[in-house]
C-alpha cells in the first residue's frame, strides 16, 4: 500500500504531539542545583534562637551563597516551564483530535481523587531527590535566621512553587518569623492575607489582626496592603467606616499608578484591563437566563467574548479583501487596541499604509484620483501612524516623522492629530516647546470630544489658576473615564481646591484611579490564567488576594469558586462544534468565606451577587443559623431597586409559603407575575409555581383556610369622579402618608421605595381609578382649579366696581354734578372748570377733546388688572397659571 505523504505527516505530528504530552505530564519533577554545601552542625531547634558560632559557621561555610544559588537555579527552571506550558488552543481537526487524546491519557492513567474539599484538609504530599536536599539546605539556613531562606521556604510553602508542595499552616509559620524578625512587608501583607480569609486553616479569621498587619505592611509602602487597608476603612470591614484614612491609603496606591502611567511613552502607557467575572462567561451564577448578567438587557449580549472577536475580525478581512476602506480602518484599529493576544502592531501598520497610500503620494501630495470619502478615513490613519512613530511602537521612534503625519492628519480636520500634535508642543518634542500652541492644539481637540485633550486642557488652566475652567474640562473627561481627570478631580475634592473639600467624592475617585492600574498591585492576571488552565486553587488564591483589594470582579470570582451550591441537575458540556465555558466544581467548599464575598460584591453593585447572599440566609449557609429577615431583605432590594426577576420569583416564592412574611397567595401570584413581566425567559418557572399556586390557593378556599387566596381581577372599566372626588381623594391619600411618615419606619435607604407602598397593590394595579392617575397629573388639575377660581374672582370684582360706578354716574347726572370726563380735564386735586363763554371756538374744541380723551381713559381703567374685554385679559389670566 503506498503511503500518502499527508498520513507520513500527520503521523510526524502526531508523535511530536504525543511526545510533548509525555513532557508536560513529567514537569512536575525539576532537576536542582549541584549544591556542595553541608552544615557542619545540627541546626538549632525550633523556637531557640541560633548561637553567634552557629551563625559564623553558616556564613564561614557560604550558607548565603548556597541559598541565593539554589534560588536563582529553581526560578530559571520556572520560568523556562512556565514557557513551554503556555496555553494552547486546539486547532483544526488533527489538533481537536490530539487535545482530547491528551484529556483522555490523563483521565485514564493520570486520574486522581477529586479535590472538592476544603484546603485545611489536604495533606502535603512528601518531598524526595534533590528537591528534598536542596529543601533541608533551606531549612538549615532558615533555622539561623537567614531571611532570604525563610522567604523562600514560606513562598514555596504558600504558592507551591517549584513543585513544592502547599503546607499553609507551615507558610504561615516561615512568613510570622520572618515578619518578626526583620519587618518585612511581604511578610506582614500574607499575615494579613491569612488573617482575613483563614485560608488553608493556617489560622482562625481574625478581621482585626488582618488590619493590624496590613497597616504594618502599608506603612512601609506595600501597594496590596495600602489597596487593602483603603478598601477596608472606605467599606468598614474590621473597623469603623472611616473616610479620610480611606482617602489616605487610596491616594497612595492613586499617586504611584499614575506614576508608572506617566512613565510609559508619551500619552502614558496602554493600560490592560483583567478584571472580568468568570461566572458572566458561563451566563451568570445561576446559569442562561436566569442569571441578571443574562437576562433582560444583557440578554442578547455574546458572552463569549473571545468567539465574538474572532468572528468580527474575520468578517473584517474578509470586508478587507473586497477593498471595503471603513472595515480595512476598523480591522487595523482593533489589532492595534486589543491588548490580548490579538494585539498584532504589524499587522495595524500594514493596514493603516494600505489606506494612506491611496490618498497621500510618497512625497505626500494628495491623490486627486482616490476613492470617495477617502480624507476622513485617511486622517484617522494617519493620526494612528503617527502615534505609532511618536511612541516607539512597531517602528523606531521617531518624532519628526511622528510630526509629518499629524500635520497630514491636521489638515482634513482629525481630532485626535491635534491631541497629539499638542503633546508634542507641550512637551518640546521635536519641536520647540510652546504651551500657547499646545492649548490651542488641545482646545480644538477638545471641543471634538477628545478625553485626553480636555483633560490636559483642564490641567493648563489648573496651572494659571483658572479652577472653575480647569473643573469643567475634567469633568467633560471623566465622561470617557480618562484616568488622569478622576485623578485631578480626586485631588482638587480631597484638598478642596475652588471648592468645599468632599472627602467621599475623592475616595470614590482615587479609588476608580488605583483600581485602573491593575499591573503594580492586582492579582487578577495570575488568577485569569490559572482558571484557564483549570489550575482552580491557583485562581482561587489569587482572587482572594485581589478580592481583599475591594475588586468587585475578584469577589464575585471568589465567591463563584467557593460556592456550596450547585445545580439540581449538572449537564456535562462537551465543546464538539464551538468553544464553551463549563462551570467548574468548587475549588473550597467554604460557606462561610463564599458569604463574606457575596455580601462584599453585592455591595458593590452585583445583582446576582445580592441574589446569592439571600439563597445564603435563606438556606443558612455560611451562617449559624437561616436568616429570614435578611434573605427577604436582599431579595425585595434586587426585586424593587434592580427589578431582578430571579428577585420577584423567590419573593413571591416566600409570601406563598410564609417565610419572613404574612402568608399570602394573591400577593404570591401577583410577584410571579411581575417576575414573568420583567424577564420573558422566567415563563416556564413562572408557569409551573402559578399551577401549584392556583392548587394551595383552591385548597384553602374550600377548606376555608386563613391564607388569602387569589383574588379575581377587577373589571377594566373605571368609575368616573368629579373635581371633587379627586380631590377629596389627593387630600385623604396625603393625610395617610403623612401619618405614616411621622411614625418612623426605620428601614434603610434600599426599602424606601418598598416602604411607601406597603402590603397594599402595586402601582399601575386595579385596584381603583385614582391610582392610575399620575401624581404630577392630579397636582396641576388642582393648580389648574385655583387659577380659575382666582380669575372668576377678580373678574366678579371687576363687575362689581364696574356696577358700582355707573350708579354714581346717575346719580351725578341727576344732581348736574361734574362726571369723571369734565373731573378728568382738570388738575389734579382739582374740579374741572369750565371755559368762559367768550373763549376762542378752538380753545373750546381742544379742551373737548381732552375730556373725551380723558374720559375714555377713566372709563376704561379697571383698577390694576386688565378688564375682561380687554384683549390683554387672556394673556394676563394665562400667566398667572403655575405662578
């Protein structure tokens, strides 16, 4: 039979596969330095201090350099596994094929007994070979106090490096004696770790030693403990909420990442953002649809985010191939932003050529004969090569080249060429420094939207004093979330700089500043990884570590991995045609630990967080005993503020069976059904608890039971009320709030809104006409009904002096009295006097016509306001509506 070169190759694969496999699984075992050195002398026992002859021998025989040689040979031997074991995605048939032959090995020959139990119960497994040679060496030195060997014994004992085995309780031995001994900060920060979560059972939760050690290690500078200690004074864990400090600690983590910001190429470095929830991944913690980060408005979200960008950027080039110039823009863009393993700079500058040089010649005069609508999209190119050049990034930095493209970019009107041409004014590079050119550059950038423009705006009118200008422009910056504008708001509300200090305002601030920089203090990145790799004890500690910090990611992360529930029914996922996400077993079973994070997520914002906490009380996991009381509190606070279905669905759950509230089964119904309102794939859990509703509810009422049952919907047709009626209604409605509010309810800001209503129907219900009618609606009738009783009254007035005058008219007449005309053509004060009989005929005519004139102006004085027939009487009644 005559072999196909294509088998001859596949086969080569395939035992090269197989061949790395067999590498991978034998990792685990390390060869360690050649170490010549042997202690003369036995160390001294545990809880002795060594002799000064003991330390001389160890320092004589070069104990230091046997420790610092075994270190730096076991960290190469790290880091060069940690290359070769870096991630890899199966791709096509042949390697679908060898990925699940390597699964199939390890589930055959490699399988182990699960480890879905608590931490404190694992058994460090025994160490031999040189491992353990090089280990008792460690020991010996750390038995005379040699720092370094102590570290390196705690950290091996604590992460399991260098195939060393997790001993906890023996890392938090190593770490207390060395934080001790020297006050070592490291040392002191993992004290405070332990303390705080009580992992591995190394040591009993204890919140007020883990502050206590973490303010030792902040003190000295120690960016997880700063970041932890703020965190912990701004929510009030293991002390009293307090604020300044809070704002004290986070200003120090806050001015160190802007440090490291400012230190990167000019615009500051491309921060890379890790924090994301695992359980989101997997359509939330209560699965698809159900979940709140799945449902309602993230319902038709991709949660794979990583499948979403690999179709968009294939259907991108397949666009880029048809010459299609917006989509050639967008696909350069996203290999340049995305910071994962898309990022390909290259690749961006090749597409980002591609497009400039159909409008700009080599020479860069514009082609005249380029597509349609080329200029815009050719600027925006040019903007990113020449932030290419100006940083250094894929090609050799280069500011006067930087210089040429931004003037390109310029000239068709880009925004964000005049950002940058603007950084190059401010800071004098390649071109002479200028400040005025500078803000001018920025200011048109600014008024484009540009974040970073308005934010270096804001800062050169900081530095001429002008505050209230410099405000503005930072908070038009923080819209984009610019990291440098809640920096300098921070700064201005905690120093209260032209204007009252607000400590709350700067804390929330710095601490959205230091959350941002994840690089200098976060443990996400390490956590990320080790959940990808289903390495999940590995992820587990390393969340905690960025949960302690206040990451509400980390929390929810936290808590997912610890959680003690799990689905009734757990389908197994086999990714056969696609990519899937399944949930994984709890790395901890730990109760307890799970509620701490919920609790601390939910506070942060987290729906189904909040949700979990109430199954928590509800079940009385992680608590001594079930807390009704709180579990309907986390369940109305999701259901009324969050309008969580999951929410409605088990508060109505708990008015069916009584639990924490007055037993009820129409107002039960009546939560189903806005359960069914708020998430439309709630209709099968809705419709199944609604048929045993209806059951308990037609059992109660033929037995006669004291449960109110469901009750019959009222009829659609309303009952017409008069003006007064609705008053008579609005009047007694406020009467009862107003009894109600002055008792005191003393709920939390979070039942407020549940409070006003009560027990009673929901808003928008059947119950009566009025309660349909909108609040705002009812005030201005009423406003509407004192205007025109105000009117009507007036006008009566008006009518009465009107009568009143005209009789006196008669009477004067019939008297031969002067009326108001002749009264009116004389002096003030005065009575009219008439004319001598030989006065000339025009003098007779001209003071005729004042008195008629005058006559007219007296008959149609109404007083102050306008008359009734007057055409300014309508416009006078209109305005004193609302007024």
């Amino acid at each position: 039979m005559k072999l196909h070169p294509l088998h001859l190759w596949s086969f080569i694969v395939a035992v090269l596969s197989f061949s790395k496999i067999i590498r991978a699984l034998g990792a685990e075992q390390h060869e360690v330095p050649d170490i010549r050195w042997q202690p003369r002398t036995e160390p001294p026992s545990q809880g002795t201090v060594p002799s000064r002859a003991q330390r001389d021998e160890f320092e004589d025989l070069g104990g230091h350099d046997a420790v610092h040689a075994i270190w730096h040979r076991l960290q190469e031997i790290e880091d060069a596994r940690r290359n070769t074991s870096s991630s890899y995605q199966p791709r096509g048939l042949i390697g679908s094929a060898l990925d699940y032959a390597k699964i199939a090995f390890r589930l055959l020959f490699m399988n182990s007994p699960s480890r879905d139990h608590a931490l404190s119960d694992r058994q460090p497994s025994a160490v031999s070979g040189d491992l353990a040679r090089s280990i008792n060496i460690l020991k010996h030195a750390a038995a005379l106090d040699d720092s370094d060997a102590i570290f390196l014994l705690a950290e091996m004992s604590f992460y399991g490096n260098f195939s060393h085995p997790r001993d906890y309780p023996q890392a938090f031995d190593y770490y207390y004696k060395l934080a001790s001994s020297t006050g070592n900060n490291t040392a002191q920060y993992m004290l405070g770790f332990m303390h705080a979560t009580g992992v591995g059972g190394a040591v009993k939760r204890d919140q007020a030693k883990a502050l206590l050690y973490h303010t030792f290690a902040a003190e000295q500078g120690n960016i997880r403990s700063e970041m932890t200690v703020g965190y912990r004074h701004h929510s009030g864990i293991g002390t009293a909420r307090n604020c300044d400090k809070a704002a004290h600690f986070y200003k120090k983590v806050a001015d160190k990442a802007m440090a490291y910001w400012r230190s990167g190429p000019p615009g500051g470095r491309n921060l890379v953002k890790e924090a994301y929830r695992w359980a989101d991944e997997a359509g939330g913690v209560y699965g698809e649809g159900a979940s709140v980060s799945s449902s309602g408005l993230n319902a038709n979200r991709d949660r794979s985010s990583h499948a979403s960008t690999d179709d968009i950027m294939e259907y991108l080039d397949m666009m880029v191939r048809k010459g299609d110039l917006k989509a050639t823009f967008s696909l350069a863009k996203m290999y340049y932003e995305n910071r994962n393993s898309r990022h390909n700079v290259r690749k961006a500058q090749r597409l980002f050529i591609k497009i400039t040089k159909q409008y700009w010649d080599k020479q860069g005069k514009i082609i005249s004969s380029g597509p349609k609508g080329i200029d815009r999209i050719a600027a925006k190119a040019a903007a990113y090569i020449g932030r290419m050049y100006l940083r250094g990034e894929g090609w050799e930095q280069n500011y006067e080249k930087a210089a040429t493209w931004f003037r390109r970019g310029i000239a068709n009107g880009d925004p964000l060429c005049q950002y940058l041409m603007g950084i190059m004014y401010r800071d004098g590079l390649g071109v002479p420094k200028d400040s005025l050119k500078a803000a001018s550059f920025f200011r048109v950038a600014a008024d484009e939207d540009i974040a970073a423009a308005q934010s270096n705006l804001g800062i050169l009118f900081l530095d001429q004093g002008e505050l209230e200008t410099a405000g503005q422009y930072f908070e038009l910056a923080v819209r984009h979330g610019h990291l440098e504008a809640f920096y300098y708001l921070a700064e201005l509300a905690n120093k209260g700089i032209g204007r009252e200090r607000h400590c709350g305002m700067a804390t929330t601030y710095y601490k959205i500043v230091a959350e941002s920089v994840e690089e200098i203090h976060s443990s996400l990145g390490e956590a990320n990884q080790a959940f990808e790799k289903g390495d999940l004890e590995t992820a587990l500690i390393a969340s905690m570590m960025a949960a302690e910090q206040g990451s509400e990611a980390a929390q929810a992360n936290a808590a997912y991995l610890t959680d003690v529930q799990t689905p009734v029914l757990n389908l197994p996922t086999v990714p056969i045609f696609g990519s899937t996400l399944k949930r994984p077993a709890s790395a901890v079973r730990d109760a307890a630990l799970a509620l701490i994070y919920w609790t601390r997520s939910a506070k942060q914002a987290n729906i189904d967080s909040l949700l979990k906490a109430g199954d928590y009380y509800l079940s009385g996991h992680g608590t001594s005993n079930p807390d009704l009381e709180k579990a309907s509190t986390c369940y109305h606070t999701a259901a009324e503020i969050h309008h969580s279905a999951q929410a409605l669905w088990n508060f109505g759950w708990m008015h069916e069976n009584g639990l924490a509230v007055e037993q009820d089964f129409h107002m039960a119904k009546r939560y189903y059904d806005l359960a069914l309102e708020t998430n439309s794939e709630a209709y099968l859990p809705v419709k199944l608890a609604l048929i045993k509703l209806r059951a308990r509810s037609f059992w109660n009422t033929i037995t006669g039971g004291k449960v109110n049952s469901i009750q019959a919907e009222p009829a659609e047709t309303k009952k017409s009320r008069t003006l007064s009626e609705w008053i008579a209604q609005f009047l007694e409605y406020a009467d009862e709030e107003l009894e109600e509010g002055g008792e005191g309810t003393g709920l939390d800001d979070l039942e407020l809104e549940s409070a006003a209503f009560g027990n009673d129907a929901m808003p928008g219900g059947d119950e009566s006409y009025y309660e349909e009618v909108d609040d705002g609606l009812v005030e201005t009738l009423i406003i509407i009904g004192i205007a025109a009783t105000l009117a009507f009254l007036v006008y009566y007035r008006q009518q009465r002096q009107l009568q009143q005058r005209r009789a006196a008219e008669g009477g004067r007449i019939a008297q031969n009295v002067p009326g108001p005309v002749a009264a009116a053509a004389a002096a003030p004060g005065q009575a009219a006097v008439p004319l001598p009989t030989g006065a000339p005929q025009s003098q007779q005519q001209e003071q005729q016509q004042q008195q008629q004139q005058q006559g007219v102006m007296e008959a149609d004085d109404g007083g102050f306001f306008p008359n009734p027939g007057d055409p300014d009487y309508a416009a006078w009644a209109a305005g004193g509506v609302g007024h």
